[in-house]
C-alpha cells in the first residue's frame, strides 16, 4: 500500500503508519542481513546450548562487489570548475558508492538537496527508512510531497518524552513539523518546531526557490506500486539460510565425534563396592564417555562412526552455485579458482558477463536522479547567492569506468592492429592506453614517437 494523503499524521495515529509497517520492517531485516546479524535473522538455526551461528555474510559480499564495479565515474560539464567543486565537497564518488548500497539492499536510495553557507550546495544521502512518498490517489507513480520523518526520544524534568520529526518536501516549499508521540507511540499533538531547544529559531516553513522537489528518490527494479523498489535479499534469503543451516550441522557433527567414545570388554572391569562405579585400573579413557562390550577377549577401542559428510558438502556447493546464479555474481569476480582463472583481459569480461550486466542496469537506473540532484544543487546555490555558484550546469554527463583490472599487454597489442590496419591514429591509440593522461602529456607522448620514428629513418638511410 502507499500513501496518498496526510491524515497518517493526524493525532492519534501510531507511527510508524500502518500501512507502511511491513516496508518498514523489511527495510530493519535487510539491515540485520546486511550487517550479519543473522542471530536476529535466522533464530531458528540456533540450539539451547549454541551462543551464535556461522554467519555466512553473501549479502555484504555481493552488496560490495557490485557497488565496486559501478561506482567508479567521471562527470564532464561546460561549467568544469564548479562542477569539479560541488563534487569534491560532497565527496560525490564515496556518496554514489553508498547509493548503490542502498539500492541493492533496501530496493531504494534517497537523496536530498540542501545549502549551506560555508560549503554551498549539499547532497545528503537519506536513510530510506525515514522516507514516505505521499502519491495521488489517481496515479501511483505521481509524488505530490516527500515525507522524511523519524522518531526519537529525550529527558524532560526527569521523564524521557518521544517526538516525532517530519519535513514535508513539496515543489517549492518545505515543512518543518513536530509532533508529541505518547507512551503507545502514536501521535498525541504537534507543537511548533522551535518548542524544542534543539530546533530553535528554525522556520515552520521555507521557500526553498526551485519550483521541483529537493528530495530524489533512486530505485532499483521497481515494484507493481511502481515507487518502491526490490531489495536484492528477498530472492537469496533462504539459500543463505539453508547455507548455514547446512555448515551449523556440519560443524555440530565434527565437534560431536571429536572426542569418540570407548569400548571396552566387560572382563576387565570391576566395581567400586562404595559408589558402584566400574573402576578400570590399567585403562585410560580419555575425556569421552565408555561403553562395556560383553564380547569374549574384546581389546579397547574407539567407537567412531562415518558421518558421510560428502552428500553435505555437495549440497553446499550447490546452494553456492544457486547464489550466484540469484545474485548475478560470476565466480571469476570472486577469484574462484576451482574452475580456473581468466587468461587475459577480454577473458575475464566474458566470464563476468551476468555480473557485468547487473552493474550496467544499475547505472542506468541510477544515473538520471544522479545528475537531477547535481543540476539541484547548481540551481540552490545561484538562488542562495552562493559566489561562483552556476546558474545550470550545461552539457552535465556522467562517464561510467570499468572497474575490471585492465590487461595493459593485450590492450598494446589490439593498438598496434589498429594501428597497422590504418584504423586508428597515434594520439588516439595513446589516449586509449592511458586514458588518465592529459592533453599535454598526449602532445609530449606524440612528439616523442614522431622524433623516434625521423631518427630511426636518418639511420636507415
């Protein structure tokens, strides 16, 4: 279900709303996966006398490799310097990184645009838990306002009181509100904003100067309500649960038959006419329990059994096998070597090819809120009289990088085809070689080899 007006802010209701309890609730599990507590996650796995489980942490794992392949970029824009700028306050790779990690773990990222005096425009990532779209009744897919709001409590006169903070953003406008929570964690009343020491001397309301939203949501694959995303866990959850199911017992087993049992014949054993104890004087049993065989001349031995661990351990590599198939994950990227390593560059891009797509979707699906928040906060800062501030950023593009190891030898030598087939020039092959060089490096570069090249011809001739 979605929101499609604000009477969940009405006094008397809980929070947070019922209608998005189950998002909610989804979004705190995914953070449990995420952060490998899987204890609180999985419980069931556990037995009376077990304090933890084997945290198999594919969510992390997976969640980290994607984001490493899609987050390297560039941005090129007519107003460089001041892109460069926005940039470089808002540590905008280690931000889009962060975005990315939100898309795949909760199906939704959220960032919000703001100015600050000192530093200009800001971009904030936003937690996607405090986050509620309020839609149209008629259309789904229509946003009329951004809720971000988040509970929290304080001591007064000795009492600890909850409250409530929300921001409505609209096009133009944003709301500062306050709400009073009761011991039932529903809305008692709203107070001004600036009751709260914390809050003083901010606006109830402020004109914010873009006729859009300050807030950019960015989502994944979307859901049937077409505003919410699907997190990446929801399809691998059991598996990663069977997985350490599977491991738990394993380990239960080997440490169950670490210390066998002993079978010792009957004969050489008497007991202790005071406590009734068998008593055996020339024998050593060790730390495990005995068992008296009544079987003639029977020597001491251990009692071990044959566990038959391999259909386990072949059930295990199958639910890997299962998780990546799910997860879009090549086992190349995870330097699997049962299979045998990538030989050469162009090798290892075929054998990533499923990874490499989901990091292609990922971009794309990404990149066109990316470049809204940019354009946002070049626009807050020429409204805000930020000096050096641009009015838009023209021609503003986004240039994803391979974050693949680059295979310097095989790369030369498609240059040198290219080159010896007429299809390629020398300053181009060397901007492809070296793609961080600049323009006077390429002229240097260039000058050098057409200086080799007349040298090598006087020689020769």
């Amino acid at each position: 279900m979605t929101l499609t007006d604000f009477s969940f802010l009405e006094q008397g209701r809980r929070w947070p709303p019922t209608s998005e309890k189950a998002r909610i609730d989804r979004y705190n599990r995914c953070v449990l996966l995420f952060e490998g507590d899987h204890d609180l996650a999985f419980p069931d796995l556990l037995t009376s006398d077990e304090m933890s489980q084997i945290n198999v942490n594919w969510f992390k794992r997976s969640t980290t490799l994607i984001c490493d392949l899609a987050s390297p970029l560039r941005l090129f824009a007519d107003n460089q310097d001041v892109l460069d700028r926005i940039a470089e306050a808002n540590d905008f790779d280690l931000l889009v990184y962060d975005i990315f990690c939100d898309i795949l773990k909760f199906g939704n990222g959220l960032l919000k645009v703001r100015f600050d005096p000192k530093r200009g425009g800001i971009i904030e990532r936003v937690d996607p838990r405090y986050w509620y779209p309020v839609v149209s009744p008629d259309d789904g897919r229509q946003v009329d306002a951004h809720v971000i709001a988040y509970n929290f409590s304080q001591y007064e006169d000795h009492v600890q009181r909850g409250y409530l903070r929300v921001e409505v953003h609209k096009p133009g406008t944003i709301e500062n509100r306050l709400f009073r929570l009761d011991s039932g964690a529903a809305i008692a009343s709203e107070i001004p904003i600036s009751a709260l020491e914390r809050y003083a001397g901010m606006e109830g309301e402020i004109k914010t100067g873009i006729d859009g939203f300050l807030v950019v949501p960015v989502a994944g694959l979307l859901a049937s309500n077409g505003i919410y995303g699907l997190d990446d866990y929801l399809s691998i959850e059991n598996l990663v649960r069977e997985l350490e199911k599977r491991l738990i017992r394993t380990s239960r087993t080997l440490d169950k038959f670490s210390d066998p049992n002993m079978v010792l014949p009957v004969e050489g054993v008497t007991l202790d006419p005071e406590t009734g104890e068998p008593v055996m004087e020339e024998i050593e049993i060790g730390g495990g329990r005995y068992i008296l065989a009544n079987a003639e001349k029977q020597l001491p031995q251990y009692m071990t059994w044959d566990a038959s661990l391999q259909n386990n351990f072949s059930q295990i590599d199958e639910i890997k096998s299962e998780l990546m198939a799910l997860g879009e994950i090549s086992p190349a990227l995870l330097g699997d070597t049962k299979n045998g390593l990538a030989e050469s560059g162009s090798a290892l891009k075929r054998l990533a090819i499923p990874t490499l797509a989901k990091v292609a979707r990922l971009r794309t699906r990404a990149k066109r809120p990316l470049l809204e928040a940019l354009r946002l906060c070049a626009r807050l800062e020429v409204v805000s009289r930020f000096p050096g501030g641009a009015e838009q950023l023209t021609n503003l593009t986004i240039e994803w990088r391979s974050a693949l190891p680059a295979d310097p030898v095989e790369a030369a030598q498609v240059e040198q085809l290219r080159k010896s087939a007429s299809l390629t020039s020398i300053r181009s092959a060397l901007a492809r070689l070296d793609p961080d060089a600049s323009e006077a490096d390429l002229d240097w570069e260039e000058s050098k080899i057409s200086e080799e090249q007349r040298e090598t011809s006087y020689n020769f001739v």
